[in-house]
C-alpha cells in the first residue's frame, strides 16, 4: 500500500508540474492588453502613426493566402536629419512590457534597412520632427544580407546601441520577435528574441541587457521602420500578428531562465 501511494504521489507531482509549467509557458501572454492580426484588411486597434517629416506611409497589405499584415514604409529623408522612419503605436501606458509578431524585412538593394519593435514609447512633442523616446529592438537587413538582432534606447536626436549587436540569419529570411522591458530605473532589463519563420522559438534570449542611465518606466507599444544610409532608398517593415501584454512578476523570474519560453507558429498557411 505504501509503494502504491508513492507511485500516486509521484503521478499526481508530475501532472501538477506539467500543469504548473504548462501554464506558466503562457503566463506572460494571460496579461494580453492587446493583439492585432490586421485581418480581413483592417486594423483591430487604433494605432496613431508618426513618420519623419511626414512622409511615410502606413497602411493594411495583403500578404496572399488570405493573410494581411501592417506595412510601413520610411523614405530616407537626408542630411539632416541623415535617417528616415515611420511608425505607429497604440496608445496603452504601461510599465512592465511585452511585445511579440511577425515580420517581413524588404530588401532594400545596397543600404541598411531596419523594423522596429518599440516599448515604453513616448512620442515626439513636435509631431514628425523626432521619432520620440523609448525603448526598442531593432531587427536589420544589413547591405551584406544578413538579418541581425539589436536593443537600442531611442532619444529625440539619436539613438544608442545597449549592448551588442547578434547575428539572427546569414541570408535574409522573415522572423519572429519577442521583445521584454521589465523593472525600472536601475533595475530595468530589456530582453529579445528574434527566430526565422517555421523554426521554434529558442529557449534563451539572443539579447539581454540592463540599463544604465536616462530611464524610461512607462510608455506605449508599437512597430515601424527606419533607414539607416542612402539618398532615395525606402525602408520597408511589414508586421503580423502582433500582441502586447504585461508580464506577471513569477513570469518574468522564469523568463530570466529561460523556462518559460512560449512557442510561437505561424497562424498562416504554409
């Protein structure tokens, strides 16, 4: 009898661990704020777009296949101010945040090109004078047809690399993001992933860096582009399937280990 209550002892702490674990995968998305899948052709959200010197372009494409994704286009605008970007972000302050999607780096030919994820985001008090202030993971189809893998801190009249700069991809491919700001002042922690499409989300973080300065503690999501060198030259982004939430504190400490990972899948046809 007493052999037969351990076996059930030992069945009953692995269906609780797998219950336990399974759910906390997940956990950093059961506090979803919102998510967009720009189905059917239109935006689920109210997203408020900002380009320099307003002459980007944001607009709903169609992928094919019945897919639709968020696409933005960033004419290089120059010297000054020597960059072209164009953005949108949904207007949802929070401090503790997570971003996740899909997308789609255009070529551009001979010149860098980047997409953008962007957490606590705070925008230009001269509306498409400055891309505003935050935090963001900077995804770049470099002139050599790489795709790699960066964390920068955005200010009003520049932008700074934390950390360095991964490679993602030795030839260009769509890919998956997963972008964390969690924590603030001197505690605050940015983690990234970013993955090729039809392969699983890896269980550690590609990037992961504390600030050191000029904090940011609250702010909005969203996505964009930006171009990095070239007269004439577009920057192209296109995003899909994009979620926003609020990790819980127990989330965060398994993300730090990289227990939690969720795997992400393509809800599109192959």
């Amino acid at each position: 009898m007493l052999t037969g209550c351990g076996a059930w002892r030992q069945i009953c702490l692995v269906i609780v661990l797998l219950l336990v674990f399974g759910g906390l995968s997940y956990a950093d998305w059961n506090n979803l704020y919102w998510e967009d899948e720009f189905a059917g052709g239109t935006t689920d959200q109210t997203w408020d777009t900002f380009s320099g010197g307003g002459v980007g372009s944001h607009t709903v494409v169609d992928l094919g296949g019945g897919n639709y994704g968020y696409q933005h286009s960033a004419p290089y605008l120059g010297d000054p101010p020597d960059v072209g970007f164009a953005g949108a972000y949904v207007d949802a302050i929070e401090g503790d945040q997570g971003m996740k999607g899909w997308v789609d780096t255009s070529p551009m030919g001979v010149d860098d090109s980047a997409a953008l994820s962007f957490l606590r985001y705070t925008p230009t008090v001269v509306p498409d004078q400055g891309f505003g202030t935050g935090y963001a993971l900077a995804i770049t189809h470099n002139s050599s047809g790489q795709i790699t893998a960066s964390i920068r801190q955005v200010f009003e009249d520049r932008e700074d690399l934390i950390g360095s700069e991964e490679l993602v991809s030795s030839t260009y491919t769509d890919v998956w993001f997963r972008f964390l700001a969690i924590g603030t002042d001197g505690d605050t922690r940015l983690r990234g992933r970013v993955w090729a499409d039809g392969t699983n989300e890896p269980s550690d973080w590609l990037l992961d860096v504390g600030v050191t300065s000029d904090f940011y503690n609250t702010g909005s999501g969203g996505v964009g582009a930006v171009t990095l060198t070239g007269d004439l030259e577009v920057a192209t982004a296109t995003f899909d399937n994009v979620a926003y939430g609020t990790p819980e504190p127990t989330t965060m400490a398994l993300l730090v280990t990289g227990v939690g990972a969720l795997i992400l899948r393509r809800r599109r046809a192959a």
